[in-house]
C-alpha cells in the first residue's frame, strides 16, 4: 500500500469490528511531531482516498 512508506497505518475493518463487519478501514497516523505533520498526513490520505482505486489492489 501506498501509505505504508509514510508512516501511515491502514487495516481492514476485521482487526477493529467486533460483530458484523463493516466496510471500513482503521487509520493510524502515530503521534505527529506538530500540527504541520499532522495536516500533511491527512492531505495524503485524502488524496489518496480521492483517486480511483488501482485493479491491482482490488480484492475479489
């Protein structure tokens, strides 16, 4: 995944669910230094949420 190289952490809903499994996804950002590290963590996963999902990470 993309942002496994940031420093962010993306899991699927089965790690945090404890009944039925929604589609969702946990997001960790660890502990930003500053407010500055903080916005650009969630401007990369905004952006990346913003683009159409590849064929190779589909899931059949």
């Amino acid at each position: 995944m993309r942002l496994r190289g940031t420093g962010i952490g993306i899991v699927g809903s089965d790690a945090f669910a404890v009944s039925t499994l929604p589609e969702a996804v946990g997001v960790a950002l660890g502990a930003p230094k500053d407010r500055q590290d903080l916005r650009e963590a969630l401007r990369q996963v905004a952006d990346l949420l913003a683009e159409a999902p590849a064929m190779s990470s589909m899931v059949v």
